[in-house]
C-alpha cells in the first residue's frame, strides 16, 4: 500500500465508524481495523479524486462491503444503481458479468474490475456460439438467459434475468410462449420448471451449467442442522440443486434470503449460499442467530482493498471493461427486456 500519513485522529475516527459497521461481529479486531482503517481512507480519497463510485456485491469480502463500497446488492440491484449513478468511473467490486452489465448500461463511463480472475464458473459454462448452435436447433424459441453471463452471450438472448426477478418473468413469458430455452445455470432452470410445472426438454431447453459454489451443496446440509437447532429456518439459494431446494424453507436470491431474514423471527437462521451473504447479514441483523453453512466462492473474493487501491490509482488495461458496441447493444436489448417485463 502506498505510504500516506494520517493523523491520529483520523485514524481513530475510521476505526470508530468500520467499528460502527458491524466488522467487530465478524472477528475484526482492534488490530485488525486499525490495519484496515489507513486502507479505507486511502481508496475513499482516491475515489473522490477520481470521481469514482464503488459498487459491491453482497458475496464480496467485508471489508469491501463495509470500509469502501457506495453501494451493496445483488445483480439486479447493482446493475440499476450504476446505471444512475453520476460518477464517471464505476470501480465494480463483483465478479466480470457484473461489471461488463454496468459498462453495457452505462458505456460512457470507465468500468474498472480491480481483479482479473474475478470470472465465474456459470459465466464460463457457456459461449455465443454455444447460444447460436442452440437457436438454430430450436427456432423461434425465446432464450432466457441468467444474468451470469459474459455479454456476447446476452447478446444473443432474447431476455435476462437474475435469481431475484427469474420466476416472474418465466411466467410470464410462458403466457404467451409454449417453450422456453434457459441458459446457463442447470439447477436454477430445474428449480424453475418444478415451481412453474413445466416439462424438461419439452417445454424448457436447459444448458448444462452449474455454479462452482451452490453444486456442492447437498440434501446433507439439511436434515443433521435441523435437529440440531430446533426450529431453525434454512434458506438456499435458487442455484443449489432441487433435492436440496425441496426440503428446505425458503428459496430465492441473495436480496429474498435477506428480506425473509428481516420479517421473520426464527430462532435461528442457516444461509445456504456463498459465505459473504452470512457474513452480511450477521452484521445488519445482530441480535439474529445464524447457523454455519456456507462455501467460500474463489471468484467473489478475488478482490481485496490492495487491488481496489490500484486499480483506481492507476488501472490497467486488463481491468478496463470493454465491449464491441454491436455486441454491447444487443445485450442493452436484452437487459432492458429484463427492467421491462420485471417491473
Ligand atoms: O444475481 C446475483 O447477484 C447473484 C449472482 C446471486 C444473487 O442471488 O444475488
């Protein structure tokens, strides 16, 4: 990190508001935000400097989430606040298709993804060609595509959607079509054509993606937990497998799990999903009790405040988010669908 001096105070007073945040219910200690305090008032600065904003997705790291970010969501959310925000450079702190859907809504500013190997194993399961080969088997058939996903491959979808907003706009499709094709995420689209009724292949054509952290969870991360604490509520994440989705009490995204948190009073709460999400809503819900069960995604946390510091000092060409407009403009289309038919 570079070698700004703060005063005393400034310190103490950083310290006083990461404090305020909730770090010290994840294990933060006096030591540890005393170290993390120089490198949040660092990037702060350089971020006005730089008139820049720092959105973060609800799996980053907690220091991200609390010493730094502007603004904390799931897809849906960040994709819309970045579209409004006034600041010319967006430091996306989320993995590539987050920051590739900012630069594709909003190209005249300068999207920034401080860390390279920030991809996904979704985004990766699937390419533009694969979409192509698979419109041409079906054709005239609508592709629903989950917003994990690089931009060459929205841009030959006809609509996105993301965790948060996917079963409304299926039913509503499904009013006006008899058959769908869904990309990338296999378990999401299995878990949407059980609450939807709908027949595999025959009327949803699914790709064989699945996501690195939520496959791995199975039907045993249920059933010991529940004895253990009785009356707990368990929550998954709509990309874990259907078995384990069929016995649990909630399903959704990150920002449902988080709402059915909020207006319940559970004895106990378990997250199945990617440990940021815990960690989040340990620090907004405190007096709640969460149970352990989560995984750690390599990809959402790539990033750390070295790289952020960095990258808005001096960002590389690697971490400037480009896209071929005729590729950015279709997959504008194809968002824009999404804000249409969710809304
Ligand atoms: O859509 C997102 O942000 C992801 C990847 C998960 C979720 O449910 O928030």
């Amino acid at each position: 990190m570079g070698t700004a001096i703060w005063s005393k105070a400034a310190i103490e007073t950083e310290i006083e508001r990461l404090e305020a945040t909730g770090l010290g219910l994840l294990g933060y200690d006096e030591n540890a935000l005393r170290i993390l305090a120089e490198k949040t008032l660092k990037i702060n600065r350089l971020k006005k400097e730089k008139n820049a904003v720092i959105p973060a997705h609800v799996y980053q790291r907690a220091e991200i989430i609390h010493g730094i970010a502007d603004f904390t969501g799931d897809s849906y959310r960040l994709s819309k606040l970045c579209a409004e925000t006034k600041a010319s450079t967006i430091v996306f702190c989320g993995v590539r298709f987050m920051a590739e859907t900012a630069k594709i809504l909003s190209p005249e500013k300068t999207v920034l993804l401080p860390a390279i190997e920030a991809g996904g194993s979704l985004a990766e399961s699937i390419t533009a060609n694969d979409v192509r080969k698979l419109k041409a088997q079906h054709p005239n058939i609508p592709v629903v595509t989950y917003i994990n996903t690089n931009a060459d491959v929205k841009a030959e979808s006809d609509v996105i959607v993301t965790s948060a907003n996917a079963k409304r706009i299926l039913e509503r499709l499904f009013k006006e079509h008899e058959k769908l094709i869904f990309l990338p995420d296999t378990l999401m689209g299995k878990n949407l054509a059980k609450e939807l009724g709908k027949k595999i292949p025959e009327e949803m054509v699914i790709w064989h993606g699945t996501c690195v952290v939520h496959e791995n969870f199975d039907e045993s991360s249920v059933e010991p937990y529940r004895k253990m604490n009785p009356g707990v509520k368990i929550l998954a994440h709509s990309e874990c497998s259907p078995g384990l989705v069929s016995l649990v009490d909630f399903v959704g995204g990150t920002g449902d799990m988080l709402r059915y948190v909020e207006s319940t009073n559970a004895p106990s709460y378990m997250l199945v999903t990617e440990c940021g999400l815990g960690d989040l809503a340990r620090t907004k819900y405190p007096d709640k009790k969460f149970i352990p069960m989560c995984r750690l995604c390599p990809y959402m946390k790539a990033i750390d405040l070295d790289h952020v510091e960095k990258t808005l000092e001096n960002p590389q060409p690697d971490q400037i988010i480009e896209i071929p407009e005729a590729i950015r403009v279709k997959a504008k289309r194809a968002l824009k669908e999404m804000f249409r038919l969710s809304e």
